[in-house]
C-alpha cells in the first residue's frame, strides 16, 4: 500500500473529527495581511503614480477581487484543479478515494488537494510543500484546515484568495502579477487560451514548454475549446518571454520622481505600504505629454531628452517631475533633472540681483555691448553674443531681458566671480570649485548645475529673495528653514525685467513662448556648442524649470532656449494658469519710480524702478566716450598713424585687422559703413580688413555716406633672408 492511498484512509478514517480543526485567519484578515512587494507611490490626492519594487523574494501585486478577474481564468483553474470546488466541502472524498485506487493499482501519481486545502498551505507555512512533497501529517491537518475554512469562508471568497495567493512560475505570485507580466494586461481581460496556460502553471509551475502546451491543449479540449490549441506553442513560447518584463496597465507617472521621494524618507517604507507625495498626477500627466509632443516635433534636430520641475513658491512642494523623455531617450533611466548640465545663461538673473543690491547698478545703467578681451592665465578671453554681432550702449533692462552675453560679462567684473559664485552656493546650486576656478566664464554660465537646484534658485527670486529646502512627500509638520538669501528690492527689479515682453523684444521678439497672457518672468539659456538649453521662470504662484538636450552631451541643431525648452515651459505655465490669474508682485516699499530719458535716444524713455537714493531722471555716456562736436561715432581702432607689419609666414586671409567704431549708441550700429580708399568695405561698428602694403585712409561714413571719422594707417610687408 503507498503512502498516498494510506492518507487516503487515514482522511476517511478521521472524518469524524476533522471538524475540529484549528483555528484559521478570516479571510479579511488574509487579505489585510497581504503585502505587494512593491511601495505604492501616491499623489497628494492619493492617485497612485509609481510602484517602487523593494521585495525581491517575490513578484506580487495588488489584491483582486474575485469580480475582477476574468472568468474564463475562473472556469480553467477550476476544471483544471477541483472540478467538485462548488459541491465539496473543503475535501473532495470522490477525487481522495479515486487517487488512492490510481495509485494502488495503476502505479498513477494523481492529487487530491482542493483549492480549499491548497490554501490552506498557503496561508499556514507549515503546511507548505516541501522538496519530497508533503508529509502525511500536513496532508491530514491540510484537510482538517480546509474543512474549517469552508465552514467560515464563502466559495468566492476563497477562490479570491486562492487566485492572489497562488504561485504561477519563477517569482511570479497571484493573478496580478501573472496577468501584468506575462500576458501585459489586466486580470479582468484574460481569454481563454491564457487562462488555460495560467492553470497548467499552477500544477507544474518549473514544467517544459512541451508539457505545459500538451496540458493547455487537452484543458482547452475539456473546455470544449479545440480551436484554440492551433498555434498554441508559440504563443506559449512568446509569453514565457516576458517572465521578468515590466507591468503594464499600472500608472507609471514618476519613475525617478518616486525613487527620490523614497530616498528622502527617514525610514525605508515596507512592502505593500503608500507613500503620500507632492506631485499632482493631473499635472505630472500634463507634462510628460507635452515633453514628449515637443520634442517630437524637434526630431530632426538631434534632440532626444528632456526634464521638467515644477514648484510651488510658497511651500516648495514639488508639484510635477519629469525626470526623462521615456522612449525617446537613449538613456530614459536617467535622471536628468539631477543630472550636471552646464547653465548657460541662466545663471545671469543672480549676477544682476547682486550687482543691484550692491548699488554698483541700476535698472538704466548703460553697458557697452561691444568687444571686450580680457587677460586671463590662459590667454584672452573673448566672450561673444549668441548672434555674434554687438549691439552697442545698452541699459541693464535689455541687457538682462534680451539676454547679451558681454554685458553680463561687464557685470560679473564688478561683482568679481568669487563673490558670484559664494551666492551660488547659498542658493543652493552644486558648484564644485571656486569663482575664480570658473572665471569671467561664470557670468555666461560655465559652471555645471542641475535642472532641480536651479529650479529652486529660481524660486527664490519668485519669493523675493527667500530660500527654502525643497519638499518632496506630503509631510507639512515641519516647514522648511527660509533664509533671506538676496535683496527683495534687487530681486524684485530683475523679475520686472524678465517680465518685460519690450526689453526682451531685442533677442526674442516680441510673440515669443516666453510671453503669457499673464504675469510671468521668465529666462533662457543655451551651453556651448548648443549642448544643453533651458527655460526657467515663475508666476505668482508657481516656478517651473525645463531642459532639453541629449543625455550623452551631443550638439543639438539650431536649438536654443527659446525654441527648445521655452514651448514646454510655455505649456506648462498656461496649463497651471487656465484657471488661475497671476499678477505682478507687490512693489517693495523701497523701491521707488521715476520716468527716465536717454542721452542721444539711445533707448526710448520710460518709466523704471530703483533701489535706495540710486533714481535718475537723465542718462547720459561717460564723457570720454562723447566727442565735443556733438557726439558723433569715431574710429576706436585702429589708432591714426599705426604701422602694420605683415608677417610672411602666415597666410593672408589669417592676418585679419579689425575695425572698431566707439560711441555708437544701442540700435543704431548698422548705420554706419567703413570706407578705404574709394572702395565701401563693410557696415556696422565692427569689421575685418584684410590689408595691402601701402598707405590706407580709413573714413567711417553715417547712412548718407558723410564721412563721421577717418584714420590713416601704413602697412608694411617685410620678406625674409
């Protein structure tokens, strides 16, 4: 007699007093005892966003309701493993004596667990099967339990949980996680060719893909469904593929969004818990689509990634992250709004804040937006404009606003990069080095920073000047340390001027994705060799930062802030303000306005802001660079009576002079032309000359060819012996 049939007698034998089995959980407590080995990431309105794995034992997800799987998988695993599951009551006594007689005379291996007594393993770990099986002892209190559990539990109530208990194949346990990975979908859509691989999984989890298409089939038969054996082995072989595939059919919003909230808890959350955030799902939502709608259209400029963050100015919640651009990306795993990019300009609203507060300049200051070369370690440095031309006298508002890159440069010497790159630091940007390691180069954003830290450095000029830590989960029992970082009045200014559509009209014309129908200031950058570009700015309510580029540093094709980062910005800042009005913030009570006019006409007047007992009314250039005749433009170089020396070894076209006219005022460079001999060589206030040996006349002419300056040069060729 076998060990089997010897259970087989031994359950009929014990039928009186199986009934008085131990106890068992409910099934409420079952399920509230469930744990998905993931962490549920949540909105703040509790909109699951993300599933952050962090039990590897096993691959569970969430508790399904009986209602909610399909029922062809319902009437498969039923056939398939206790047919009698509606008519026994926890064991089967016909299928106990039948294995018995099958095993004693035929030499079969045939079971006779029920559902109920496969449960009953799960639930009780001492029940559960080991190497060699199960012992007769567990078989027997396998049975008593299945017996309670029918007499306190519903049969629906223990095929759910049976359903979301059992174990599938490889780490694969409960209908979730079966239905989301192999077959990437829903439980409630199962048909029935996979609800017949899904039961034969269940009784050979480990089994061949022979043995387990041989099974399906003859279910499939049983279930008078012939038609679907037909190609069965393939599609077996292409499902058992995805064994370690990613879900689907699960809301994944925030993939590196919620990994950094996890971080930032003080304690790792267990599996199956939620863990609350700041996000807005509605938004974030909003977001990806509008990253992934940009930069579709942007193809065929080489650009491939993308990351957004969007604050909120007063509690510094982060209210949307979208770390990549998903299946555009060649790297969609990495977290590009953490990733060091180099700033470009936007790291110029700081340097003027700075320079404000200090008093060394006002909203009206006039810069030179002309060629400048500075002495460094290394050489010169020569700073150059996106558009490569010179604009000339500027006051500080356009300066800023039209982002020129030599004003800045003007700028950041008087503030000096150390002390620059010190208000860096305590606005949080990650700056490795010191000012002086960046250079003048700092003005124009050389240093390395991240989408995130920059954003929030932004949302300190939102807030006038205040800094705070970012939060990153829905924890308002402790508010973040503020700290008065920047002048409220200085900060105040410089977001008038990036508000200001006219004074941007310069670079950005005046319809351009920086401009809203409400009040926004806003500013862009663009890194060498177009690298990286980013739009950054804020409302009344809210900051949100934008980058675009590639995630391996590859030059983007003609794409700048404005046209790569600024229409994302631009969608996003209108979304968050459908609803919503945004208005200027108010004046601080020491800033103070006057209306004010330009020497020479060089900007329009206007009226404009200041801080402290710096108010003007007249502007005017510094008298070394107005000439006593009224202030006509001059020949600033070369200087009259220079000697020019060719040099013989180096090509002529490499010999390059250049022209320089001085007092030309903003607007007005390409009035004037430069003439050598009787041949008009070029317009503008600057030029190159290629010159002959000889002696030369160099007139700088105004638009109706009126001689303005001359200078008389002689150049020289010298040969050598």
């Amino acid at each position: 007699m076998t060990k089997t049939w010897a259970g087989a007698l031994v359950f009929a034998l014990l039928t009186p007093v199986l009934h008085a089995a131990a106890i068992l959980p409910s099934y409420q407590d079952v399920k509230d005892r469930y744990q998905a080995s993931d962490v549920l990431v949540l909105d703040r309105n509790g909109v699951l966003l993300e599933r952050v794995r962090t039990d590897f034992q096993a691959r569970r997800g969430d508790w399904i309701a009986l209602d909610d799987i399909s029922i062809a998988l319902q009437r498969a695993v039923i056939h398939s493993e206790d047919r009698r599951f509606y008519t026994h009551e926890g064991v089967d006594w016909r299928a106990v004596v039948a294995a018995g007689w099958g095993n004693l005379l035929h030499q079969q291996h045939r079971g006779a667990s029920t559902l109920s007594m496969q449960l009953a393993g799960f639930i009780d770990q001492e029940l559960s099967r080991g190497q060699n099986g199960r012992s007769l002892v567990q078989k027997v209190d396998q049975a008593r339990q299945a017996l309670a559990m029918e007499e306190s539990w519903s049969k629906p109530q223990i095929l759910e949980a049976y359903l979301n208990l059992a174990a599938f194949r490889g780490e694969l346990t409960g209908v979730d996680a079966l239905s989301r990975v192999l077959f990437q979908k829903h439980p409630s859509g199962l048909n029935m060719r996979e609800a017949a691989l899904a039961a034969v999984l269940l009784r050979g989890p480990n089994a061949s893909l022979p043995v387990l298409q041989k099974r399906a089939c003859a279910l499939l038969v049983e279930l008078a469904m012939p038609q679907e054996c037909k190609g069965l082995g393939d599609f077996f072989l292409q499902v058992l593929r995805r064994k370690s595939a990613p879900w689907v059919a699960i809301s994944s919003l925030a993939p590196h969004y919620a990994r950094l909230a996890m971080a930032r808890l003080a304690t790792l959350p267990s599996p199956g818990q939620s863990v609350p955030t700041t996000l807005d799902a509605d938004l974030q939502r909003f977001a990806v689509q509008s990253t992934d709608r940009h930069l579709r259209a942007l193809g065929m400029d080489n650009v491939s990634d993308a990351a957004v963050v969007v604050l909120d100015n007063q509690t510094g919640k982060i209210l949307a992250y979208v770390g990549s651009s998903g299946g555009l990306s060649a790297a969609a795993r990495v977290d590009h709004a953490r990733a060091l990019r180099q700033a470009g300009s936007t790291l110029k609203p700081f340097l003027y804040v700075q320079a404000i507060e200090q008093q060394r300049l006002t909203a009206v200051s006039l810069l030179n937006d002309g060629a400048l070369d500075l002495p460094t370690g290394s050489g010169l440095y020569i700073p150059q404009n996106y558009d490569k031309h010179f604009s000339g006298w500027v006051s500080v508002r356009t300066a800023l606003a039209a982002s020129l890159n030599i004003p800045a440069v003007r700028v950041l010497l008087m503030v000096t990069p150390d002390a620059f790159a010190r208000r860096l630091v305590q606005l949080g940007l990650p700056l490795q080095q010191t000012g002086d390691f960046y250079g003048y180069s700092l003005a124009l954003g050389s240093a390395d920073v991240t989408l995130l830290t920059l954003t929030n450095a932004y949302r300190s000029l939102a807030n006038m000047g205040m800094y705070s830590p970012l939060q990153y989960v829905s924890d308002t029992r402790v508010a973040p340390l503020s700290q008065q970082i920047m002048s409220p009045a200085a900060t105040w200014i410089v977001g008038d001027m990036l508000s200001d559509r006219q004074a941007r009209a310069r670079t950005f014309g005046l319809d351009s994705p920086l401009s809203t129908p409400f009040w926004t200031a806003a500013k862009t950058g663009t890194s060498k060799d177009m690298r990286d570009n980013w739009c950054l700015g804020w409302s009344a309510r809210y900051t949100v930062g934008v980058w675009v580029g590639n995630s391996g540093g590859a030059s983007m094709h003609d794409v700048s802030g404005v046209s790569g980062a600024g229409p994302v910005w631009h969608d996003i800042m209108a979304w968050l303000h459908r609803e919503v009005a945004s208005s200027q913030p108010p004046r601080p009570s020491d800033v103070s306005q006057e209306t004010v006019s330009f020497e020479q006409h060089i900007e329009p007047s206007r009226k404009d802001f200041f801080i402290g007992d710096t108010a003007i009314t007249r502007v005017s250039l510094a008298q070394n660079r107005v000439l006593p005749e009224g202030g006509a433009a001059h020949i600033l170089a070369p200087v009259a009576g220079t000697i020019i020396a060719l040099d013989p070894d180096i090509p002529g076209d490499k010999q390059g002079i250049r022209l320089q006219a001085g007092n030309m005022a903003a607007g007005t460079p390409e009035q004037v032309s430069w003439r050598i001999g009787n041949r008009v060589l070029a317009s503008g206030a600057q030029a190159t000359w290629l010159p002959r040996p000889g002696s030369h006349q160099i007139q700088l002419l105004d638009e109706r060819g009126v001689v303005l300056d001359e200078v008389q040069v002689e150049v020289r060729a010298f040969s050598i012996k």
